[in-house]
C-alpha cells in the first residue's frame, strides 16, 4: 500500500461528520487508541516500534473519558500515527479495519458525550400545554419538574437512537466483511404480486459480495417485536433475496425463541438460507470476521450487548435525578453516573 493509503486511513479514524456535527479526535488519542489496539491482540510494541501508551486499566470501557482528552497533550504527530499504522498493516491487514471500527466507535462516544452535556433543559414554551392532560391529579411543581425532566430524557434517547444507528449495523456489517446498502443503490428488489422483480429496491443491514450473502440482523425477534405489516416485511426479505441471486442470512444475536423467531428462521432457510441465533450468531460472526477483528467483537460488541442483556429488570429500580450548573447526576443507593455540563 502507498503512503497516501495510509493518510486516508488516518482521516477516516481521525473525523467525521461536518459543521457543527464534527467529531474530531487528537493525535495523541489516536496514538492511545492505537496502543489499546496492540494490547487487545497482544502484538509487541517494541516488535513494532511504537511507543506503548498504558490507559489506567485494560477494559476500554471502564477508561475515563477524561483520561483520553489528557492524551492531547501528548507529542504524537500525525506521521507517526501514520507510520505505526503501516507497520501494523505489514504484520496483518485486518488491522486496518480493527482500528477503523475501534475509533468509529470512540468518536460516537465522544460525541454522545457532548451531546448529554450540552442537550439543553426544555422550557415551558415547549411543553406546557402537555400539563393539560395530568394538571391537577398532584402537585404543580412535582408535576412541572416531572415534564422538564422526561422532555430532557426523551430528547436524548432520541439522540441515543441516531447516534447507536449511525453505528451499530455498520460496525457488524464490516465484521462481516461486508456493508450496508440502502434502498436507492440496493441490487434486491421488491417483487410484485406476480414474484416479477421491480425497480424499486429493498435496504440491506449486510451484503457480503465475496460470498454472495445479504444478511439481516437483529438483536432479538420476539412476539411483540413488530406489527404484522413490518412481519410481512422481513419475511418477503429472503424471498427477494434469493430471487436476486443472493443467499439470505438471518443472523439474531439474542438467544430467546419466539414463534415469530421461528416461522422468520424457516423462511430463510426455505429460500435457501442461512440462519444462526444466539451463541451460533457470534460464532459465524466471528469466524467471517478472521483472527483479528474477531478480536474486535470478542473485547467491544459482545461485552457491551451482552452486558446490558444480563441485567435482569422486573421492575426499574429507583433512582434520583439531580441538575446542578456543572452537572447532571443519576444515581441509586449503589452507584452514580455524573454528566458534566458544559
């Protein structure tokens, strides 16, 4: 690969976005993000002569935001993020697409992180008329408080959503070896009444040229999971699939059967198919993937998802809500999660 190769690849993990949106990371970030890299694939930094950088524990996700905005003040420069990029790519290529998803991952973060620090507190002017409904059955400033609070938490679950979709299928996808297409540019298409292909396309969370494979993927499928319109939807899926030329995938990352996970499962397999669910989803996923960025999934996607997962929940627990000029404060009688304001 030549120099300019690697530059590119140096901006991909560096930025995104424009305007006010822009997320962009430091040199010496990346220099740190670079060093968590090598230990997660336990390759040598002397070996390849980059300075090892040590974050204050070895789980990416229990390290303070805070520890890797101190790494601005690093003296790491763009040609060695660059150089040490090469020499990573010379000992294996999938590097370059381990790093990629691991700094795609931290500027989300990164920028998640300024969104729940600058969202702003709603005013009155937005949600007053909502009083309408509820004014009355309890105290007016328990129910005035109760309003700006669930407006703020709603705005930014939102925010949430767009930020998690702008991510989450893209970084499995490209485990996969493969990426999403959307309906304008897709190479599947809707079928009429009469199965005859028309020109109008259907969006895919996967293809995987090289094996010839579209995959849909889920976390879960259960009952309630969609309306019976949606259904019909992701099960006309495979059928337009195969009749495209491709080999459907139904690929759900959740172990819990459903009846809607099963009569899904046989339509993908009745198009000639392919279906894996649970603990076989994240061992296809990570045999695709190959030796290093299964690594990737193993340290970053599986924890994460399963992590939450395992958090069992009859009923919600009780937590204070505190809003301070600096901070905003969610806590229970275990532990606290402080958001500082900017």
């Amino acid at each position: 690969m030549n120099e300019a190769f690697f530059r590119n690849l140096y901006v991909k993990c560096k930025m995104h976005g424009t305007g006010e949106a822009q997320v962009v990371i430091s040199d010496g970030e990346l220099g740190a993000l670079l060093s968590i890299a090598l230990d997660d694939l336990e390759w040598s930094h002397n070996e390849l002569k980059i300075t090892k950088i040590s974050p204050p524990c070895g789980d990416y996700y229990k390290i303070p935001m805070e520890w890797f905005d101190s790494q601005s003040n690093n003296t790491v420069q763009a040609a060695d993020i660059i150089r040490s990029l090469e020499s990573c790519f010379d000992k294996d290529n999938d590097f370059g697409l381990f790093f990629e998803n691991l700094t795609a991952l931290h500027r989300r973060r990164v920028k998640y992180r300024r969104i729940l620090s600058a969202q702003p507190m709603p005013n009155m002017d937005q949600i007053g008329p909502r009083s309408l409904l509820e004014y009355g059955q309890c105290d007016s400033d328990l129910l005035a408080n109760w309003m700006v609070w669930r407006k703020w938490i709603y705005d930014i679950d939102n925010r949430s959503a767009q930020e998690t979709g702008y991510l989450f299928e893209p970084l499995l996808a490209s485990c996969l070896g493969g990426k999403p297409v959307g309906s304008r540019n897709s190479p599947v298409k809707r079928l009429d009444a009469n199965g005859i292909p028309t020109n109008q396309g259907r969006q895919i969370d996967c293809l995987v040229p090289s094996t010839n494979r579209t995959y849909e993927l889920k976390l879960r499928v259960t009952i309630a999971a969609s309306g019976q319109g949606r259904f019909g939807e992701e099960l006309s899926f495979a059928e337009e699939s195969s009749a495209a030329g491709f080999i459907p995938v139904l690929l759900v990352l959740d172990p819990t059967p459903s009846h809607r996970l099963t009569e899904l499962s046989e339509k993908y397999l009745s198009c000639g198919g392919a279906f894996y669910h649970g603990e076989d989803a994240w061992s296809h996923m990570e045999q695709e993937a190959g030796a290093v960025v299964s690594v990737f999934i193993e340290k970053y996607i599986k924890p994460a998802i399963q992590g939450i997962e395992e958090v069992q929940i009859d009923y919600p627990k009780s937590l204070n809500l505190r809003w301070s000029d600096q901070t905003i404060e969610i806590s229970n009688e275990m532990a606290s999660y402080v958001v500082r304001r900017t």
